[in-house]
C-alpha cells in the first residue's frame, strides 16, 4: 500500500514539475502507444473516482449537519473547478 501512495506521490509532483517547466520529450512511437493506453485508463479511473465521490457527498453533508447546504457544497466544487481550469487556459496556454 506504501508504494502506491508513494506512486501517487510522486507522480502528481512529478507530472505537476513537468507541466509547469514546458519541457519537451521526444519519445519513439513504440513507446507513446503504451503510454497513451495507461493515460486513458488513468483518466477512465479518475471519471469513475469523481463519480463515487459525488455519490458519497449527500450521505457526507448529511452525517455532518450540512444537509440543507448540498446545492453551496457542490456549486463550491463546479466554481473552483471553472477557475483552476480558466487559470490554467490564461495563464499557461495563452501566454505561451
């Protein structure tokens, strides 16, 4: 369990370097195939992550007396999600 979550770790720092330094690989297409497949699962697993996250948020809100404040939780998910998203577009794809 250990190496997964040092896995994870390390790959979320890792890919969050890589992505903020714009550097380049130059990799053969014997090896993008392989990778491009573990990126689409990778993405497939994280759509079906959010899901059972949203399914756990009402069960959540209930249990710890925010029940009635559901619709705020979730518009606080949906509005953070269109910010990160817009900065990363202005910021990072624009001006580059």
């Amino acid at each position: 369990i250990q190496a997964y979550e040092w896995a994870v770790i390390l790959g979320a720092v890792f890919g969050g370097w890589e992505s903020l330094n714009m550097s380049r690989f130059f990799l053969s297409k014997w090896l993008l195939v392989p990778l491009g497949l573990f990126a689409g699962v990778f993405i497939g697993m994280l759509a079906a992550a959010l899901t059972e996250v949203l399914n756990v948020l009402p069960i959540l809100a209930k249990r710890i007396g925010m029940g009635d404040r559901i619709l705020i939780l979730l518009m606080a998910i949906v509005f953070g999600k269109i910010l990160g998203s817009m900065f990363q577009w202005l910021i990072f794809v624009h001006l580059s």
